[in-house]
C-alpha cells in the first residue's frame, strides 16, 4: 500500500464440496501465499468455504455450523496478518439463508455481504436454499465467534488510506439490470469484490470479461472477480476458475481458465479519486 497503490489478489481455492475443513485448510494455504506476496485485498469465490455445489445439504444445520466454525478460523489465521479477505459462505438468519461474503481482517470478522439478486433460471436454483439480501443490516450469529453485522450496503473503509473503499456483491448481482454495486459506487466504494461461481458455456467467458470491464469503467473503480474452479461438483456444468481484475474499463490481469490460477496486481486509487472528481456526472 504505497503511493496510493495497493495490491490486490484473486485467489480459487481447489475445494472438496461440503468439506470445510479441507476448504479452511486450502483457503488458508492460499492467504498465507497471498500474504507473503503483500497482497492488500485478497477475494475467494461465492461459497468456497462449503463450495457452491452443495445442493440441499445447505439445508444441513450441520454443514451451516461447521462453515461458521471455519470462517472463525480463517479469521484466526489473519491474525497479525497485513490485509482484508473475502470468503463466501452460506449463514442462516431466523428462518432463512443468506449467500454471503465474509469480509475478515486481523483476526475479525468485520461483516457479512448477502447476497442480492439470486438466480433460479436455467442451470440455476439457487433459489431453492437462498433468500436475497436485506439492505437494513442486521445482526448475525456466528457459530464460536458471537453477532456480525450482515447487510447488503456494507462498506469496509481503510484507515491508512481512507480513499479506499470496498464493498462485495456476489455473482449474478454483477448481471442483474441493477447491480448493488452502483448503489455502493455512489456512496463512495473505489473498489468492488465479487464473490462467483460462473459455470462455462460457449463464448461465456467473452460476455463475463465485458461485464467485469465494463462496469469497472462505468464506475471508474477498481473490480476484483474471484470465481469458482476445481473440486466443484460437474453434474450438471464446470467452473473454470476465470479470474479477472480491472480498473476504469481495464483488464490488468486475467487468470487461464481451468487451472484455479491465483493473480495479482495492483490499482490505483488514487488515481480512480481523481478521475472520479473530473467526471461532472459521477
């Protein structure tokens, strides 16, 4: 974090569907690779703590404990660590369940992004197990660790560097007519995370560049997308790890598809600040 740069890291653990202690392990051998490197902001996929392919077993008091008991310890293992990490796990709230990215730092969790727009179309059914993100924050209880807030509209703000600003949406928020991350632009977020688990069709990963491009420009943020790979389960599609991160319309570093590939980079928020100011219309 120097000169109003920092490094960033999109990060696909290889995981074992509804494996949270393999998952934890994995993730945590990947932050500890990501922190020697100095990455700033490290972003995992949607769900990769359970992994997105879970089926009813979301539905499982006993899975839902064990990835509370896993964020814990991935919070843990922050501890004294330079960085802030997202992770995606499913948390239950009264009578229902919420996808969520988990924003942890140096020991905490810091809050839990729901997820908003949740797909129940085509290859999708999500909202089978998932109900969509409240905006109004609430308090939500982790298993081993006690109530976090959980809302939609979280900003998670720097100290060292209070121009940066991020905020999580999760996957098809980013294809939605009225992504959250607008919302979260306009009220001062320079850089967005996006927690996914795109599957791959014919020319897909061409339409997912130009989305996460697109609105990385329309913004004028930066845009970090982490998506689900390996270990997912092939039933029904494949995931192919496809990695991206962009600021202001472009690509800095794109991963190879199939291969769970970790990149880095770093974007300028001082710079995303400045043209923001030039731009009468933001």
């Amino acid at each position: 974090m120097k000169h109003g740069f920092i490094k960033v890291a999109a990060v696909t653990p290889d995981i074992k569907v509804a494996d949270t202690k393999h998952n934890g392990e994995e993730i945590c051998r990947l932050l500890d690779e990501a922190f020697e490197k100095e990455a700033d902001l490290i972003v995992m996929p949607e769900l990769c703590v359970t992994g997105y392919t879970c089926g009813d077993l979301f539905l499982q008091e006993l899975l839902l404990r064990e990835a509370g008991k896993t964020l814990v310890k991935i919070a843990e293992h922050t501890k004294n660590k330079r960085g802030l990490v997202f992770v995606g796990l499913p948390v239950a709230y009264n009578n229902n369940l919420y996808n969520t990215a988990a924003a942890v730092c140096d020991g905490r969790i810091l809050g839990l992004v729901p997820k908003v727009h949740i797909p129940g179309y085509n290859e999708f059914y999500e909202t089978r197990h998932f109900a969509r993100g409240m905006k109004t924050p609430v308090q939500a209880d982790i298993p081993g660790y006690g109530t976090v807030p959980m809302g939609t509209d979280l900003l998670f703000v720097c100290q060292e560097m209070p121009e940066l600003k991020v905020a999580a949406e999760l996957c098809e928020d980013l294809w939605a007519p009225d992504p959250p991350s607008v919302g979260h632009a306009l009220a001062g977020a320079s850089v967005i995370v996006n927690l996914s688990a795109s599957d791959e069709t014919t020319g897909k990963d061409i339409y997912r560049r130009s989305l996460v491009t697109g609105q990385s420009a329309r913004l004028v943020c930066g845009y970090i997308y982490a998506s689900a790979g390996d270990g997912e389960s092939t039933q029904d599609v494949v995931y192919s790890a496809h990695n991206m991160i962009a600021e202001n319309g472009t690509l800095l570093a794109e991963a190879k598809r199939f291969q769970n590939e970790s990149i880095y980079t770093e974007i300028d928020v001082q710079r995303l600040r400045e043209e923001r100011r030039r731009m009468t219309t933001f």
